[in-house]
C-alpha cells in the first residue's frame, strides 16, 4: 500500500477532526508525518537564557499564551524500496506528568492501516521518552517483527548509562521520567539495538547522522531520491530556533553544542532548499529554511490534499 493512500482516513473517530497525518513522496520513496499529538510545556523550556522580556515578547507576536502551549510532537513513517522505517516513536503511555493529549501514534498507525509487523527498522533520533515511548506501550514489542533493527547512535545508548541533566532545565518530575523511560527501553530492545558511529545507511536514500547536541547521541535523517531530499531534524530544531538560534532549549543537555548544530543545520538547509520535518514543529512540520541575515525564516509548503 502506498503511504499516499495512507493519507485518507481508513476509520475516524468523533475526536479525530482530521487525520492527524500527512503524506509525500521524495522521489520514489514515500514519507509519511504523523502527530503523536502535542505536550503542554512552560514557555520558559523555549529558552532559559533568554532575556523573560525578550522570551515574552516573542511569544506575544507568534500569537502564543505568555506561560504554557501546546508543543506538537510528530514522528515519520518512510517507505523505500522492501523497507518500512519508523523513525521516532512517540511518547507512549503518560509518564505521570500530566500529558494526556500525546502518545496517540500508535492507534494513528492503525488508523492510517499500517500494520506494525511491516515495519521492518526503527530509527531513533535520540533516547527521550518523547520519542521511544511508543515502543514500550503494552502489547506493541509483540506486535512488532521479531528481526526489527532499531538504529541509534552508539553514543547516545552510552550516555543514558549514566545521563547527565546540570546543564538541562526541566521541569519537576521530566529528568527522572527520562532516565526511567531510557533505562526501560534499553532493557526490552537490547537485542534489537544496531549501534552506529557517525553515519549509517538503513535503506536506499535513507541515511541516519549523528549531530550531538541536544544529547551526544542526538541524530537526524535525510531522505534522499533524484533531485528531492527531506531532513527530519528531530530536537536539533524548534520553532524559535528559526528566530533565536542561539536560545537554549531546556531539554538540551549540551545547550552550545545544540546552538551550533541548531546553526549550522538550519545553514545547510537554506543552501540546498530541500524539505525540513522537526519532532516539535507544528504539524504537518513541512517546510523550507530561508536565511535572512543572521537568523532564519520558515516556509511551510502548501498543503497537496
């Protein structure tokens, strides 16, 4: 089945006012955005070293409440060639934390008929709960192919043997959910795990990066065929990144690292124009990157529906 098909709703329900997925195609392999659905968060976490009055003045022009929004929280689906390639996963099951309108991936999957046995890799763009947390919901190891590779930077798996959080700012309760989640899914997907250094090819077009930054092993992925090319950034990439690259986000543990990888990413996308997809973008999270000056512009697509 073709994930354009995908785009169109199998089942709906009376909560589900849209699809809540959107479907492209780079070259000839299909991608697939899904919303696991949005995280309430301080403002603050947008930048702890910015300027309060600098932070909420910004927040007041893009029309957003000064306190708390709603972070949006997506995941990609890609399918190239014999291979499905889930890349992220979603927060799963509430962490007690107060996050009820997250971890919907999975039954978005099931809505959009994908069947988890199909998948055949899983691509992590870094071990927050926010994006392996899909994978330890109930029932979901079994329903997966029992010789699914999950790829990660080898990095990143060593890091949260021992996580370091003195540079992050969170609020209560999310560094012990974190090392929790992580230290969980390392327990269950052990066997599962195929480490990488730098750089690895999971199918044709489609190749996982370590950047560093937001954790050691934080990654993206670049899809790639003909003249197209889609970079799903993970975390190295917010919506006031484009605007203020240099503030620190509060889930960044190395938060200057993060500013350089932030930089220089969003650099190399304004050279090439090719698509950009972040984790907390707003859906559908499509769009290009402009500089201008010394900050950036987004431009999102139009929407082909």
């Amino acid at each position: 089945m073709s994930l354009d098909a995908a785009s169109r709703p199998v089942r709906s329900g009376p909560d589900e006012l849209v699809p809540s997925r959107y479907a492209l195609q780079i070259g000839e392999i299909d991608v697939l955005v899904i919303s696991d659905g949005v995280l309430p968060l301080p403002t603050t976490m947008l930048g702890h070293n910015a300027d309060p009055a600098v932070r909420a003045a910004w927040m007041h022009d893009m029309f957003l409440p000064p306190d708390a929004f709603d972070w949006a929280l997506n995941a990609v689906l890609v399918r190239s060639g014999s291979q499905t390639i889930l890349i992220d996963a979603g927060l799963g099951s509430d962490p007690n934390l107060n996050l009820p309108r997250a971890g919907q991936l999975i039954k978005r999957l099931e809505s959009a008929g994908i069947d988890l046995a199909s998948v055949t890799d899983v691509i992590l763009t870094h071990m927050h709960m926010d994006h392996i947390g899909g994978l330890l919901v109930p029932g979901v190891k079994d329903r997966l192919r029992p010789d699914v590779q999950i790829h990660v930077a080898a990095a990143e798996v060593k890091f949260w043997d021992s996580p370091d959080f003195t540079h992050t700012s969170m609020p209560p309760g999310f560094p012990d959910a974190l090392r929790a989640t992580a230290k969980q899914f390392a327990k269950e997907y052990h066997n599962q795990l195929r480490q990488f250094d730098e750089e690895y090819k999971v199918a044709r077009g489609v190749i996982v990066r370590r950047t560093g930054g937001h954790t050691p092993g934080h990654s993206i992925v670049r899809v790639a065929a003909g003249d197209a090319a889609l970079t799903f950034a993970g975390d190295a990439v917010f919506t006031v990144g484009f605007d203020h690259p240099d503030w620190f986000n509060g889930f960044e543990h190395d938060p200057e690292e993060a500013v350089r990888v932030r930089t220089r990413l969003l650099n190399e996308l304004a050279a090439t124009g090719e698509l950009l997809v972040a984790t907390h973008m707003p859906f559908p999270s499509v769009g290009r990157v402009a500089a201008d000056g010394n900050v950036f512009r987004w431009v999102p697509i139009y929407w082909d529906y």
